[in-house]
C-alpha cells in the first residue's frame, strides 16, 4: 500500500526553499495555485515469504522521497525555481547534489516538514493556451522529515 502523499497550501505555511546557488525564496502568497506535495514514495516496511512459508518482515530505513512544486508558469515561485534549475544544470554532476533544501511550517497545524538533499527530476512540461498554466516541479529528496506539532 502506497503512503498517502500530504498537500498543503502555500497560504497554510511558511516555506523556505534555498540552494547553496541561490538566497533563500520564502512562500509567495497570492500569486496563483501555487501548492507543494511532499510524498515519501516508498513504504516503510516490508514482508517476504520464504519458500518453507516463514513470514519474514522487514523495517526500511530511509527517509527519501519527491517534492512537487505546482506554480503558476507567470509566478515568481516558477521563475526562482526554473532559475535554481539552470544553475544547478549549468553546475555539472558534481553539483547537482545537495542543492535544495526545503523547510515547510504549517501555520494551522504547527507541523513541519524539513527535506534536504534534493535533485530535480527535471523541467516541467511546457504548456501554452489563453490562460496562465500551472507548472509542476519534481524534486528528488534523500531525507524527508516529518515533525509533529
């Protein structure tokens, strides 16, 4: 069974998203459905069946998981992050890592969500139409981190 990805509004929280490329970016409210997922992906336990019929269950260590960031393509949430994309591309391979860290308050709930050592999957498709679109940033994160209030 999948884990539940977890989405909140832009106007719930007070995120940070920095780089070691770039200052830090702090939530921008009012500029469209701007709105951040953070999904853990990968199940934290595990159960194999030997061929005897031995249950055997496995606990998996690893926090990692993906971020999607949706903006509006007009934003300038879009616009810093297709920014810290091309830096990071410009960098090469040995730069791509541990570029991105995140780091999201709930102001409703008080929960927090940290993410560090981020890659992005890549640029997000390019639409075009009589309205503004929404873009869809993928990040790859080794550690997620989720904190109670």
């Amino acid at each position: 069974m999948a884990t539940k990805p977890v989405v909140w509004s832009y106007k719930d929280c007070y995120t940070t998203i920095s780089s070691e490329y770039m200052p830090n970016i702090e939530a921008i409210e009012g500029t469209g459905s701007d709105t951040i997922t953070f999904d853990k992906g990968q199940g934290r336990s595990a159960m194999q069946k030997a061929a005897d019929g031995h249950i055997v269950f496995s606990n998996i260590a690893g926090e990692e998981g993906t971020v999607t960031i949706e903006s509006q393509q007009t934003s300038p949430l879009h616009k810093h992050l297709q920014k810290m994309y091309n830096i990071s591309r410009q960098a090469g391979n040995a730069k791509k890592m541990a570029t991105i860290m995140i780091d999201s308050i709930n102001n409703i709930t008080g929960e927090r969500v940290t993410c560090s050592y981020g890659i992005f999957v890549g640029e997000p498709a390019d639409a075009r139409g009589r309205e503004a679109q929404n873009r869809s940033w993928q990040i790859l994160f080794a550690d997620i981190t989720f904190e109670e209030a």
